[in-house]
C-alpha cells in the first residue's frame, strides 16, 4: 500500500525558510529517486528537485541555490529545505517517486507553503 504523508508547509514571510517532510511507504521509497512537485494555483504540477538513492541531488532552475532536497533511507523519509523564499514559491507541495507526471497514479494530501510580500 502506498503511502506518501507531506508537513511542514506553513505561512511565510518573503525571505524567510522551512523544511517540508515527507514520510513515504517503503515499497515507494526504497529503490526509487523521490522528487519534491509543487502546484501554484492555476498552474500545472511541476518537479521541484529529486534526490536519488545514493544520495544524488537534481533542482529546478527556479529554485536552484535556494533549496535543498535530502533523504533519510532508515526513516523512509525525504526532505526538502526552502531557504530564502519567494511569493512565487507558494504552492501546495508534494513528494512522490521520480517519474513522469501524468503518469503517476497516486498523490499524497500535499503541504501548503504560503510566502508573503
């Protein structure tokens, strides 16, 4: 069964960080790269940044320098670090396996992370 719990989201002012967790299910986690997606309102899901299982880091043009994906294989678990945020960050923020986005068929609840001017 597939698991995937987001946290961390929060109201935050411009300039200002969080961490987002995601507790994944092991049969999801394990073998596979995970990614951080977010989805701005009336935009589509975009990939964010992906860690691979050796640890092998990957981001978003847009948010390159500013944040930092990381994964803790022993707790099933996948971070992401969001420093110096932006009003265009806001978003509800999701973590799922690397893969093509259309073709995945399961989402989680998602984190809001909201960053005011």
């Amino acid at each position: 069964q597939v698991q995937l719990v987001e946290s961390g989201g929060a109201l935050v002012q411009a300039g200002g960080s969080l961490r987002l967790s995601c507790a994944a299910s092991g049969n999801i986690f394990r073998l596979n790269a995970m990614g951080w997606y977010r989805q701005a309102p009336g935009k589509q899901r975009e990939l964010v940044a992906f860690v691979t299982p050796g640890g092998g880091t990957n981001y978003a043009d847009s948010v390159k320098g500013r944040f930092i994906i990381s994964r803790d294989n022993a707790k099933n678990t996948v971070y992401l670090q969001m420093n110096s945020l932006k009003p265009e960050d806001t978003a509800v923020y999701y973590c799922n396996k690397l893969q093509t986005i259309t073709t995945i068929d399961y989402w989680g609840k998602g984190t809001l992370v909201t960053v005011s001017s």
